[in-house]
C-alpha cells in the first residue's frame, strides 16, 4: 500500500461520518447480536469516570455555597454531562474525527448511559436522609457519594452491554480506540 492510499484511507476512516455499525463489521468486536460482560464494564466505565469527575464537582461546588438540593443536582447533572461528553470528545479528536462527527460520536455513545446514571446516582444521594446537606468533611458525605456511583455502575453496565450488542451506544466509538 502506498504511502498516499495509506493517507487516504485514514482520511476516510476519520472523516466528519461514523463508521457504519452493521452486524458482519462488528460482529468480530463483541458488537453483533451479543457484547460481553467485560466491554460493557470497560465502556460503563469509562463513562462513570467522566460523570463521577462532574457529579464529585457539582455536589462538592454546591455543598460549600450551600445551594439547596434542586440546585446541587442540577450543577451535578450538567457537569457530569459535559464531564462525561468530553472524555469521549478529546479521544476521538485526537484519532483525528473533526468537530462535528466527534460530538455526534460522542452523543450517540454516552447520552443513554449518562442519564442512567445520573438517574441513579442522585437517586441514592437525594434517597438517603442528610446525604445532601451533610459537609464536605462528613462521612455520609462521601460515602453516600461512593455508594452512589458503585450503585449507578451495577445498574448502567447490563444496559450498557443491551445497547452495545445492538450496535449502538459506545459501539459507535469503538472503532477509533484503536
């Protein structure tokens, strides 16, 4: 393969459009008809460190200005989303996707698994009395906030492994972790 063609084909590969997700492409990834329980931990994974690093923020930020529980979720929420958007957008900007197809990728990968979690996460937070108007040095601060992303983790990772099997989800951004 020449030099040129090899460009070219990376220019394709990295293009503004994601890959096409059909079974007989992917079916070689775990990606088929069934994803394994191992790619699905990876990629719940990789999405809770991104939502983990806005929910921490956002609940430590409104726990030291005192904001009140509707606020604090709120910031957590958004953070987590950006948190975990970006964790995917600098990779795939790094393989070379433009803008525009890495935010799309980036989208279709983590939107569902992101509200899973933060469903689940400020679940517990919000379900356990005083864990949101603890402080930041209480123990039920930080340890509802563990229990909270351990629980979003058991939930998100067997809808994680559905979603990938169908091809979508963090299928879509598998290709470019290579």
């Amino acid at each position: 393969m020449t030099e040129q063609h090899r460009h070219d084909q990376m220019e394709h590969e990295h293009s503004e459009h994601p890959p096409a997700l059909d079974h007989a492409a992917h079916s070689h990834h775990g990606f088929g008809t069934k994803a394994s329980w191992r790619t699905a931990a990876s990629a719940t994974l990789h999405c809770l460190t991104g939502c983990a690093i806005g929910e921490v923020l956002g609940l430590v930020i409104s726990t030291a200005l005192g904001w009140t529980t509707g606020l604090s979720v709120a910031l957590a929420v958004v953070l987590a989303f950006f948190f975990g958007y970006l964790l995917t957008l600098l990779p795939l900007r790094k393989a070379g996707v433009g803008w525009a197809g890495a935010i799309k990728l980036a989208l279709a990968a983590d939107t569902v698994s992101i509200i899973i979690m933060e469903i689940v996460d400020n679940g517990v937070m919000i379900a356990i009395p005083g864990a949101m108007a603890a402080t930041l040095t209480s123990a039920l601060f930080w340890g509802t906030l563990a229990l909270s992303l351990f629980v979003a983790f058991l939930v998100t990772t067997p809808i994680n492994k559905w979603i990938i099997g169908k091809g979508k989800g963090h299928a879509v951004v598998h290709a470019y972790h290579h």
